[in-house]
C-alpha cells in the first residue's frame, strides 16, 4: 500500500479519535459538575444516588459501559441497533463515563477550600454569584492538574472505542499492520498520540501559568 494511501486512512481514524476527544470533554467538564454538586448534597437521598453512579462508573470497566450502552437496546428492549447507534454509544459512554472521574476531582477542589472563605464571604455581603465566582475559580486554580491528567489518559484511551466496532486511529492503525505486515502504522499512531498529548499538557500548563495569581 503506498504512503499516502496510509496516510489517508490514518487520518480518517485520527478525525474519529479527536471527535470522540472533543466531544467527551465538552460535555463531559459541565456535567461532571453538575454531578458534584449532586454528590455533595445535604439531601441524604440525592447524594447517594449520585454516589452510587460514580462508584458504578468509575468501579467498572470504560470498555464494558460501552459494550452495554452499545447493546442494551437490542438485548433489553429489544430494539434493532444501527450503524449511526455507534457513534452515539461511543459519545455517551465516554461522556458518562468521565464525568463521574472530573465529578469528583470537582468534589475535592471545592471541599479543599478553607471554611473561613465561606464566613469572610457572608460578612463581607457578597451576591452568591459573586461568591460562587470567586470560589470558582480558586478551584479552577487547584484542580487543573487533576484535569490535566484525566485529559491525557482520555487521549489513549479513545482507543477502546473499538470495542463496539468504531474505526478510530488505533484501529486503523492496527488493521493497516496486519495487512502490510509492518510495524509503521503503529509507529504513526503512537506518534499522534504523542503529539496530541504534549499540545494538551502544553496548553494545560499555559492555563496554569495564567492563573497562577498568588505569585
């Protein structure tokens, strides 16, 4: 096969993984709060239905949430599973997934902060708006490198979306090396994942050192 025909098909599977990338952190970051918040409610009932999802979640394999969600229509409700059905699995399996993992990253950045931030806030008689902001971003601040690393490990881990046949880098890359019968394809996939986790931790870092304010 020539190079450029490679190539090609590479990036066809590089634009899978990078949609699969992008979509889990767009909704998973936002909804992974809002789990928090669930989490650390005073109503005894609410906090742990919400605990026990995030034990669910991060207690079992990302692999095998995605085989259930892939299959659970046909085998539960009996419900004939197309081909845009993969896709859909691939995003909701990831994006549930994660946001049980940045939930409770979330969780110990706003439980970290000192008590006494919450008194200065009501004597000093700030909005909750005001306030939430404020705290908000000292907990940006704290848990950004938490972040950083669930990001990169969802980076190699785009790869286990061939569990439910969905043709991202590493299945490409794995499917052009047994028929060339050579070790490049796989050389080029690790290549990208390389690169596509140094511009994460590079921007990563470039966000803490904007919010690097007490110094």
């Amino acid at each position: 096969m020539a190079t450029s025909v490679m190539l090609q098909k590479l990036g066809e599977g590089m634009v899978t993984s990078l949609w699969i990338f992008a979509v889990t952190l767009i909704f998973s970051l936002p909804l992974g709060l809002l789990i928090s918040f669930g989490r650390m409610s005073k109503n005894k009932i609410i906090s742990t239905i919400f605990k026990l999802y995030i034990s669910v979640m991060r207690g079992t394999p990302l692999m095998l949430q995605l085989m259930v969600i892939y299959f659970g229509p046909f085998y539960i409700l009996g419900v004939q599973i197309s081909q845009s059905w993969k896709n859909m699995a691939v995003a909701i399996g990831f994006v549930l997934n994660y946001a049980a993992y940045f939930a409770e990253i979330y969780r110990g950045g706003i439980e970290s902060m000192p008590q006494g931030q919450y008194e200065a806030a009501k004597i000093l008689g700030y909005t909750k708006a005001q306030f939430i902001r404020i705290i908000l971003l000292q907990v940006i601040k704290r848990i950004l490198p938490a972040i950083t690393n669930e990001t990169i490990t969802l980076v190699k881990d785009t790869s286990l979306a061939f569990t439910i046949g969905v043709t991202e880098m590493f299945t490409m890359a794995k499917a052009l090396a047994s028929g060339q019968v050579s070790m490049i394809p796989y050389a080029f996939a690790a290549l990208f994942y390389y690169i596509l986790n140094l511009v994460v931790a590079f921007i990563m870092e470039r966000i803490e050192k904007k919010m690097n304010y007490y110094r």
